[in-house]
C-alpha cells in the first residue's frame, strides 16, 4: 500500500460520497428564473465555492479522472476489476469481505486483495503523474508559441 496514494483516494471517496459527481451551482437564466428580473448582487457573506454544489475539488476530480482511466482498460490488466474495487473501497465504503467478493477474489484470500490495493495505488499513482506531465508539457508548449 502507497500511504500517500491511500490518503489521497480515502480523500476522493469522502468528497463522492459528499458532494458526488455533479456541480450545482447555477446558471444566469437559473437566477433569471429563481428572482425574476432582479438578482441580488453584492449579498454579504461568504462567496466560498467548495461544498455549495461547485463539485469535486481538484485533487478528487483527478483521481476520479485516473479512476476512469482504469475502468476504461484493458480487461487483461484487471483496470476495470481496480476501478471497482475503488468505487467500493473508498466510495461506498464496504467490508473488505464484501469487497473481495464482489471483485471475484476468494474468501480468505487477504494477501490477494492487499496486492491488488498495491496494485490500484500504483496504476492511479502513475496515470496521476502521466496526467501532471502532460499538463506540464502543454504549459511549457503554450509558453513557447506565445513568446
């Protein structure tokens, strides 16, 4: 098990199971709709977006993303197998008993399913840093036409 891996994939199923997949914050037509013609602006309070239906927050939208990734693999490489056993590990919070089952491993099997966390932590480990690099790179391009 990778701990800073679990830390940040204990941190996305928190903000799913919170939050889940959608934002909610809305449109001007909404608002249009909601106050007739007059909206209020300049309303005293807090203007904080986390946590009032603005969705994932960043670090979460991208283990999701990674998450993804995996479902969407190859079947040979057990992605879509990790995948699931994500969404319940983290999301849904399950006992690890019936977590095993339903991704198919045998009961008893505990070395088994701690490989395969070891193994979930490492493929969402190294789509993170694929993603982060290609963002770098894409930053770096973009500098590069601009100047």
């Amino acid at each position: 098990m990778i701990e800073k891996v679990e830390a940040v994939m204990q941190h996305w199923g928190e903000q799913r199971m919170r939050i889940g997949l959608g934002g909610g914050l809305s449109s001007p037509m909404a608002g249009i709709m909601e106050w007739g013609a007059y909206i209020p602006r300049r309303t005293p309070g807090s203007r904080a977006l986390v946590g009032n239906g603005s969705g994932l927050d960043y670090i979460s939208g991208e283990v999701e993303a990674a998450v993804a990734q995996l479902s969407r693999s190859p079947a040979k490489s057990r992605g879509p197998e990790l995948a699931q056993l994500a969404t319940l590990r983290y999301v849904e919070s399950l006992p690890v008993r019936e977590q095993m089952r339903l991704v198919g491993i045998n009961e008893g099997a505990d070395r088994t399913y701690r490989n395969w966390i070891n193994k979930l932590h490492q493929q969402v480990l190294a789509i993170l840093a694929e993603r982060s690099a290609s963002r770098s790179n894409n930053a770096v391009a973009d500098k590069a036409a601009q100047g």
